[in-house]
C-alpha cells in the first residue's frame, strides 16, 4: 500500500504540472489520469494485500465505527505500519499468511472496557440475552401431562441414582482423558439426574472447567453466572464466584477476570481457595490490565495471610519491574508528528513508518503546492483534503504507535513475572463438592 499511496501522489503531481510551453493541462485529462491510476493500485495492490482484513475493508470498518474524520485518519494510519504491532511484537500471522491486524490493534485504546460480570445490569430485553438456565432446576411444567416414557423426573433428594452416579463416573473419565466437550455434556446430565446431591456443586464447576477447556469460556461464564446468581449454599456460589474468575484470567481476559476475583476475595468467602489465594491471582490480573496501584492494594491485603506474605512480597518486589517497563509518550508522540510528520513514529521505535510519513506527506504537500503554482485551483483543493487526510493519520499513527509500544513492555514485563514465578492453577474438588482448592508454586 506504501508503494500504491506513492504512485497515486506522483500521479497527481504530474497531471498538476504541464508540459514546456504548453498550457496547464484541463481537469479532465487529470481526472483521467487519476482514475488510471486507482485502476492500476487496484490491480496490484488488491487481492495481495498483505493484511488481513484488507486495508479497504480496514478503512470502511473505521469509518464506520468512528466517523468519517477519526476513521479517515485511522484507516491512512495503517498505510504507514507493516509486519509489527510495535517495536517489541511482531503481528501474527493468518492461516494464509497474512499479517493479522485487525482494527481493534490499532483503536483499544479507544474501545469501552467491559463490564465486570459479578455486576453488570441485565439485558433490558431478555429476548436479546436471555439469563443462562440449567436443565437442573427446569421442572417438568405443570399441567403438561405425565412424562413420556423415555423419561424420569430429575431427583431433589440428596441421594443419588445409580443413572447420576455412572454419568457423574464417565464425566470424570472423560475429563481425565481430556475429552472435554463430552465431559461438560455428562456433568449436564447429572446435575440433571441428582441436583440436589451432595456432589451437585463439585459437577458445576467440573462442567465449567470443562467447557473453558474446550475453549469455550464464555459459555463456562454463563454457567458460572447461573450458579453466583441462583445457588443456596454460599460455599457453593463462592466457589463458582472463583471460578469465574480463574477461568477469565486462564483465558487471558484479565479485565473481566479482576472483578469477580476481587469480589470473591472481599466477600468473606466460605467456598474456593480462600481470600488470600484469590488475592495473588488478582495482582496477577491488575498487573496484566495496568492497574500497578490496585495490585499493590491487593498484594497488601494477602499479606495478612501470614502463610502467602512470603510469596506476597516476592510478588510485589517482581511487579516493580512491570512500573519499570519502557514507556513512550503518546502525547510527545502526537505533537512531535505534528511538528514534522514521521517524527513521532521514530520517537515511538518504528522509523521506516517514520520515513514513509515523511515521503508522503512531503509528496502531498509539493504536489498541492505546484497544483496551485500551475493555476489549477481544483486540484490544488482535493490535494489539500489528501495531504490534511495523511497529515492527521500521520499523527493519529504515531499516537497509536506509542500505545502499542506501552502496551507491548507492559505485556512483556508481566510475562516475565508470570514466568518467573510459575503458577500452577490446579482445580482439586474439597470434598462435599462446594469447594474448589487451589494450589500455586512461587
């Protein structure tokens, strides 16, 4: 794209200057040497765009989604980057082997964060996002007759059939064996067959952490929700509580796993690993969002575990090196490609962005001014919208740029962290099945 920005630039600077002698040339003929060009970009820089999705579609969802000026800027912006997120990552690749950059790359910073879900409001329409239900505790309805014959009324009593007792068996063999889609599907069917047994609570979670394995964790955090939300026992809704928030955070999902974990951990809890524990993994989360103060706050408050002050402290002296991880202003990255666009992409650790910046919108710039030199207003108009276009994404790029560059060291730093200390989340069910322990290695 680099290459097709260049080409449509001198394209234009040579329908702005007229042959010796001869008088300007008429808008027509450069209009027609514009539509040339576009032809000639499209064919080469189509289908082989190396980005995926491509750097049209990437403009049209920017637009879309953040007006016609923003999004103009945000779509030249991706003109000027390459192969790399920042200076410290590169971008994945496709199955085809296309770079991965999709807008979100560019615009998180911009983006709403979730909402926590121990206290997010409900969906004003259920239609829209009905509450998650579980075949456990759905009567067979009143008035509906008697069952068929292919089936038996789900047990409320605490003993448990001999059907429940197999099915909670083979969920755990298959759990073992790590076929977890089958597993999540025989722990369903107890809770179906013997809701109210003493191994209710341990078959949730299990059905949970089977889902979250099989990589679908939001359908575990819906289950998950419909325990917090209707469980009797509270050892039973705070272990589900943890939960939540372990499986969030095992799926990177850091920002929605930080406030179940802190509202297990200040809950008083009589199910899970206990508040102290909760609290560790909680610094880990705040680490990974950003928040330095409140994993300091939460590390603070595991200390009064006298067991965890230990590994509490080596934690809070490895986080340190997260408040020591590089950092690059976006605001001095902005204004110093407001000064000479590209200068910022520099200062932010990419200069071959900070180049081409350069190039073009010096390109841009001499092509408007020898539109006008050469009496051809019109042109000279549509060149300045291009070069105001490019000139706004050069600093909208830059700003980005040193985001990603901060994002990218804090990440890093708290991978080094997390390594160094090796945490080993094992889910041991206590017996009784309303607890879940937790065990970590420092």
């Amino acid at each position: 794209m680099r290459l097709a920005a260049s080409f449509l630039a001198l394209a234009v600077a040579a329908a702005a200057r007229p042959s010796r002698g001869a008088e300007p040339e008429r808008p027509p003929e450069a209009a027609r040497l514009l539509l040339s060009g576009y032809a000639l970009l499209s064919r080469l820089d189509g289908p082989r765009c190396p980005h995926r999705p491509s750097c049209a579609a990437y403009a049209r969802e920017a637009v879309t989604r953040h007006g016609l000026v923003l999004g103009g800027f945000i779509g030249v912006s991706r003109l000027l980057r390459g192969e790399r997120s920042s200076a410290l990552r590169l971008l994945p690749r496709a199955a085809d082997g296309g770079i991965l950059d999709p807008l979100e790359e560019a615009t998180f910073f911009l983006e709403a964060p979730p909402r926590s879900e121990a206290t997010a409001a409900p969906n004003p329409d259920p239609s829209a996002n009905p509450p998650p239900v579980s075949v456990a505790r759905v009567p067979w309805p009143a008035g509906a007759g008697p069952l068929p014959p292919t089936l038996t009324a789900p047990s409320t009593s605490t003993s448990t059939p001999t059907a429940a007792t197999d099915a909670l068996g083979f969920a755990d063999w298959l759990y073992a064996r790590g076929d977890l889609d089958r597993a999540a599907g025989e722990y369903e069917r107890y809770l179906f067959l013997a809701p109210g047994s003493a191994d209710a609570g341990r078959a949730e979670l299990q059905a949970a952490r089977a889902l979250a394995g099989a990589g679908k964790t939001d359908a575990a955090a819906s289950a998950l929700r419909a325990v917090v939300a209707r469980a009797a026992d509270p050892a039973r809704r705070d272990a589900a509580l943890f939960e939540l928030g372990r499986i969030r955070f095992a799926a990177g999902d850091a920002a929605r796993a930080a406030p179940a974990l802190a509202a297990y951990a200040e809950g008083d809890p009589r199910g899970g690993p206990g508040a102290g524990r909760a609290r560790l993994l909680l610094a880990l989360a705040l680490l990974r969002t950003g928040d330095l103060a409140g994993a300091d706050r939460a590390l603070e408050a595991a200390r009064t575990d006298a067991s965890l002050a230990p590994a509490a402290d080596d934690l809070r002296r490895a986080a340190a090196e997260v408040a020591d991880a590089p950092h690059r202003s976006p605001l001095a990255a902005g204004l110093l490609s407001a000064a000479v666009p590209g200068l910022g992409h520099a200062y932010a650790g990419d200069p071959g962005a900070g180049a081409a910046a350069l190039a073009l919108n010096g390109l841009f710039l001499w092509a408007t001014m020898e539109a006008f030199r050469k009496g051809q207003p019109a042109l000279g108009i549509v060149l300045a919208g291009a070069e105001s276009l490019w000139y706004g994404g050069a600093i909208f790029g830059a700003v980005s740029e040193a985001m990603r560059f901060n994002r990218d060291a804090q990440a890093l730093a708290v991978k080094r962290v997390e390594d160094r200390f090796r945490w080993v989340i094992d889910v041991a069910p206590v017996p009784g099945g309303a607890t879940a322990g937790v065990t970590g290695s420092f």
